[in-house]
C-alpha cells in the first residue's frame, strides 16, 4: 500500500509532534500505529470515536468550532517497537486496515516542524512572498516589473515556465504598491467581448447591470479611469494565467491602453502567463499588440547552486539555523526537478517526512531516493531523463 511505503524503518521511534508513528501502544489492545492509520487484529466493533482520515472539507469546516483551537501535539510515550515493518504485517490475512486518529486541521504543520525546530512549513506549494527567494532571474523579473509600471509603460509582461515563481513575485510586488496605484488582479480570465470589461470592472470594485450592453460597459470603465486619474491614482490592470487569453481578447486589451490623456495613461497592462503567451503575441495578427509591449522578462528556472541556496533560504526563514539537507540531496532534487521552484518544494517536503519517519536529523540523498522509489513525487515521471540535468 501505499502508506506502507512512507514507514518502512526497521527501528521506529515515538514523541514526534503533530502523529503517531509505528509503535506498539500501551493501550492493551496490540495496535501498531502509523500517520493516520492503525493495523489491528479484527475484533468486536466498539464505541471508539475517532476522526476520519478522509473527510469533507465542507463538513469539517460546519462543524468545527469558531474559532477553531489550534490542536496540541500527539506525543506518543509507548516504548519503541523494533522492526516494525507494515509490508511485512499487511501481509498477515488475519490483519486489516482501518483509520485511525488524524490530526485535526491546523496540526498538519507539526508533522515535523517540532523534529527539525522550526517554526512553521518551509516547502508549502502556496504561493508566499515571505519566502521569495532572489535569484538573479527573480530580481532581473522583479526589477522589470517595477520599471514597467513606474514608467507608465502601456503593457508589461512577465513569462516563466509552469511553477517557476512567477505568481509570487507578482505576491510580492503587491505588497509594495503604494495608495497612489490602484491594482485590478484577475487570473484566469476567460469568456467572450463584453465578458472581459465584466472581468475589469469587477477586479476594480465596479458594478455593472446585468443587461448593460458592451457601450454602457466601456463607458463605466472608461469614466472610472478618468476619475481615478483626477484623484491622482494610476490604475494597473494585472492578468495573471494570461497564456488562457484569446488573440480577440488580448487585441481587446489593447484597444483599453487607448484610454489616455494627452501625455499620460490611464491605463497600465501587465500580462503574467506561460512561455505560450509569447508565442501567441508574436502572431502577426497581433503585432500592434507587441509593440506596445514596453517592459518584458522570461523568468527561468535555478540551476544547481541555485537551488541548493533556495532550499537553505527557505529553511532559514521557517526558522532552521542550518540547511540539513546534504549537498547530494540539494543535487538530487535540482535533478528531479530541473530546477522549478514548486517541484523543489514538493519533493523537499516530501523528503522531510520520510527523514521524520527514520528519525533522522538530516534529508540524505538516500532518502530523497526513498521517495521517488515510492513513487510518491508524482512529477518525476513528467520529465525523460535526456532532459534532467
């Protein structure tokens, strides 16, 4: 199963915060716990409650208390138990699987924040400018995005491959902007003519009728941008996911940077998507587009140096006063992942459990290895191994 892949130490230790791992419990029924699961001899069904591994996020949240208390971590003082092996125990047909006692949302951090001291998750796939990491290619980006939008460039545009970092830069320059900018941010936008003015005047806090026609439309947005002109602000439409747009919508788009007074724009563009969205305005259907294009930056991914120092960066700033992952494990993961930002988190949190479950202090090469044996980095097998270097 694949549960038994995650714990198969021969020596499992216990008092790890935020689970139970396998032990044998002091609770005279002879179960073997592992993270959220517990092998037992079939015996007579109880009264026990215990939280359902798998559960509706709706139900949870109706049901939880408000606010919900943060949960306390689950410290286990039975003894150790030696080679505890659930490959080997599954096998027995007098055994079966059942849930167990689950953490209750808020406790997944403590999975193994308390065994490598730190202070909350360093690899987490949310997008968060607390931990932007400034490789030369994000700082070049970052640097292109803020002149673009200081200058009063028409269109600006940011590319970068799928998990590269883009929408936290983009996290992380919204939190600089000042009052004097006022910020549209529409991702996956998506629709027919007259779906995209919707689009733009409900990212800015605009209503419109439902049966406004597309001129009573135009008219509302442009006569927001005159009187937000008037007040002193600059408005900055940001699409982010922008490779999604048709060629009618970006020549659209377009036609708004037209909106202006006789030496300033009321309207600022800034497109942020995959590299297919520099294909798709290079058509030349679309070249009055590209050249109002003004500010532009691919961002690509780290190569190995870089991806071992992002690793560190993020583990200093979750707390850690040192990067415990060796240097063949920071080798592995550039390798595995080519460099893209969201996969090294993926595989190093990944990598992070397995090192909890061994009680390791350290992620080795070994245990990265451990984890794409298992097939529990589902993204290893998207690249062929002539790309990976």
């Amino acid at each position: 199963m694949y549960q038994d892949n995650l714990f198969r130490s021969d020596t499992m230790s216990v008092g790890h915060e935020g689970y139970a791992i396998p032990t044998t419990t002091a609770d005279n029924k002879g179960v073997v716990r592992r993270m959220g699961l517990r092998l037992r001899k079939p015996t007579a069904k109880t009264n026990e409650d215990f939280v359902p591994v798998f559960r509706s996020v709706r139900t949870g949240r109706d049901k939880a208390p408000s606010p919900v208390p943060r949960p306390q971590p689950m410290i286990s003082t039975a003894f150790v138990a030696q080679n505890v092996r659930p490959c080997d125990a599954s096998s027995d047909p007098n055994e079966i699987w059942e849930p167990g006692q689950f953490p209750a949302m808020g406790g997944a951090s403590d999975i193994y924040t308390g065994h490598f001291n730190l202070t909350e998750r360093p690899f987490t796939l949310l997008p968060d400018p607390d931990f932007i990491y400034w490789s030369q290619d994000h700082r070049s980006a970052f640097t292109m995005l803020e002149y673009g939008t200081m200058t009063g460039a028409p269109i600006t545009l940011i590319t970068g491959e799928v998990g590269a970092g883009k929408t936290t830069l983009l996290q992380k320059f919204l939190k600089g902007v000042g009052d004097d900018v006022t910020i549209g941010l529409i991702s996956n936008c998506q629709g027919s003519r007259g779906d995209l003015l919707r689009w733009v005047l409900m990212s800015l806090d605009q209503t419109a009728a439902p049966d406004a026609t597309y001129v009573d439309l135009f008219e509302a947005f442009q006569a927001y941008l005159i009187s937000e002109y008037a007040a002193g602000r600059r408005v900055i439409l940001i699409l982010d996911e922008a490779q999604n747009l048709s060629t009618e919508t970006l020549e659209e788009l377009r036609m708004f940077t037209n909106i202006n007074s006789n030496k300033d724009e009321l309207l600022q563009l800034v497109l942020v998507g995959q590299p297919e969205l520099s294909d798709t305005i290079n058509r030349p259907e679309l070249r009055q587009f590209a050249q109002r294009v003004a500010a532009r930056y691919h961002l690509n991914v780290m190569n190995a140096e870089q991806v071992a120092e992002y690793i560190a960066h993020r583990l200093q700033v979750a707390g850690s006063t040192g990067n415990f992952f060796s240097e063949g494990a920071c080798k592995r993961i550039h390798e595995m992942t080519r460099g893209v930002p969201r996969l090294i988190n993926q595989l190093c949190d990944l990598s992070m459990v397995y090192a909890v479950s061994k009680n390791q202090k350290a992620v080795t090469c070994e245990t990265v290895d451990e984890v794409l044996a298992d097939g529990a980095f589902f993204y290893a097998s998207a690249f062929p191994e002539e790309t990976r270097s």
